[in-house]
C-alpha cells in the first residue's frame, strides 16, 4: 500500500494537484466516482468489465488519497470498522440475511 501511496503523491506532486485535494473535494470525488462506477450497471445485467475497473480504481484512488491526506492508516481503519460490523452483525442472526443490524 506505501508504494500506491507515494506513486499517487508523486504523480499529484509532479501535476500540482495536491492544491485542488483538500478533504472535501476528495470525498465529494469519491461520491462523483462511484456514481460513474454505478452507471457501469444501469440498466443492464450485462457490463464492460473494463469500464468497471477503471471506476472502480477511480474511486479506491480517491479513497487512498483521502486516507493519506487525514493521514490514517487504511488498514487500520478498515479492521476497526470491521470488528464493529461484527459486533452488529453476529454471526449467529445475522449469516445469509441481509437484515440491518437494528432489525436483526
């Protein structure tokens, strides 16, 4: 993850982006991708996984930005949030539903 980190601050480096990357404008990014992402879907069952990908690694670089700039560790942040998901969703009422954890 540390090399896709610096590569990513290189290349915004090199292009003098980082001025545009503050916190807000990432996350609104995200947002704007993963809107991309979604139309990859829409309408049809069948889609370019091609296209997916792209979208897809748009909105992960955005993430991976946003991480950097709050400078936390993604991993950190997604195992924390993963042991409070279990902790929501136990195995025992929650496997093969997808009931949220306040109805379960």
């Amino acid at each position: 993850m540390k090399d896709i980190i610096n590569i990513l601050r290189e290349f915004n480096e090199e292009r003098d982006w980082d001025q545009f990357h503050s916190p807000e404008n990432l996350a609104k990014s995200i947002s704007i991708e993963a809107g991309e992402l979604l139309e990859c879907f829409q309408w049809d069952k069948n889609y370019n996984n091609d296209a997916v990908c792209e979208e897809l690694a748009d909105v992960l670089t955005y993430c991976i930005m946003l991480a950097d700039k709050l400078d936390v560790s993604i991993e950190e942040i997604v195992l924390n949030k993963l042991e409070k998901s279990k902790k929501k969703y136990p195995v025992e009422k929650a496997r093969g539903v997808s009931t949220k954890y306040d109805k379960l």
